[in-house]
C-alpha cells in the first residue's frame, strides 16, 4: 500500500515541532522579540498549563514562566501539590509582543488573529504531549485553547471542551493578580487560581 503524502512542513515529533517553531514567521512579533520561547516539560506530562505569551524575562532566557508571573505561577503549582517535573508549561502566542517605553518594553495582548497563527505550534503541543488536561491561564489561553471569546470571570472554574476535543480548565493569568492594588482582591484571584490547579490535578489523575 502507497504510504500517506506527508506534508513537508508537518512535523513529525515534538521536537521536530520545537525546531521548526524556532524560525517561526507566521505573524509579524518575530520580528521585535528575541526569540521563541517553545513550551517546556515532560512530553507525556498529564497536565498542560497555558499562559499567553512569554514576558520580557522569558524572551531574554528562552523559558515559559521565569518571570514575575511566572514566580506567581510556580508558587500556586507549589501549594496545588502538582509537580512541577511532570507538568508541561507553554504559552498560547510564542513570541513577546510588546512596544518600547524607555529602555522597558511593555507588554501588548496578542490580537485574535496572531493567536490564531500561532494555535498551529500549540495545536501541535496537544497533539504531541496529548495531555488529559489543559489548564487555560486568562483570557487569551482560552481564546487560543476553545476559540471561544468574553470576559473571563464567568468561565473561571469551568471545564470547557477544547479545539482538541479535549478539557480544558479555565483560571485566572498570574498576571491578572499581579495587577490586583487591593490586597484582599488579589488574595482572593491567588485562592481561586491554586483551587482551580488542585482540581486540575484531581481531573488529570
Ligand atoms: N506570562 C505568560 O503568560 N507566559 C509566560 O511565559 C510568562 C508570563
């Protein structure tokens, strides 16, 4: 039997697919960024954690999540119980969009349509790792994760099927807590997002 036309471009494994993200022009933030800050983990973790896109840190390291939503995040993964080593982080948008202001550069949300270009490199991601959850962390990750759009306080907490036919959990982004001046508001946001990443793990188990 002729074997399947592959698709020149189709990568065939998660690394192959990490490779080809790193020359990656599909929409114009490569440009600006420095680079693409591919998702990191296990490549059969149970639990897919997806944050926007990377900050001004991860751009500068190459790594989902070192930065100051990123310490929030790792500390809430901390007290959920999950570990952190059988978890896969990645981010809906693969390049820091920003615009300059000073010698800082400011984040940008990513628009509908470059979340759309870059869901091929998180479509991908499932594919490959086929977690049995995906945790979406605000807004855009949602967006990216079931093409569904609106505010996000009604779906928190929700379980909502992905693109992927698969579950996805939505929570807040640490960085919408970072945002928070009232302490107890922000208290509140941390509570809700640790709840909601237990439950993750319970789902996934
Ligand atoms: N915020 C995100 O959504 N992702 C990162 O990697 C860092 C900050």
């Amino acid at each position: 039997r002729a074997a399947m036309p592959q698709a020149p471009d189709l990568p065939a494994t998660l690394d192959e697919a990490r490779a080809a993200a790193l020359g990656c022009r599909r929409c114009g933030l490569c440009e600006a960024a420095t680079r693409t800050v591919w998702g990191e983990g296990p490549p059969d973790a149970g639990l897919m954690i997806v944050g926007e896109q990377p900050g001004d840190r991860e751009d500068l390291e190459g790594r989902p999540f070192t930065g100051p939503a990123g310490q929030v995040l790792r500390a809430a993964i901390a007290e959920a119980g999950i570990d952190p080593a059988q978890t896969y982080l990645t981010n809906a948008v693969k390049h820091f969009k920003f615009v300059p202001r000073g010698r800082q550069r400011i984040h940008q949300t990513p628009t509908r349509d470059e979340i759309r270009h870059c869901r091929w490199w998180l479509g991908l991601e499932l594919a490959f790792v086929r977690p049995r959850l995906t945790v979406a962390l605000g807004a855009s990750a949602a967006l990216a994760l079931t093409g569904a759009e609106g505010p996000l306080a009604p779906r928190r907490g929700e379980v909502e099927t992905g693109l992927h036919a698969g579950p996805v959990l939505i929570s807040w982004h640490p960085s919408y807590l970072l945002r928070q001046q009232d302490h107890l508001t922000r208290e509140a946001a941390r509570r809700d997002l640790v709840a909601d990443l237990r439950r993750a793990m319970d789902l996934q188990s």
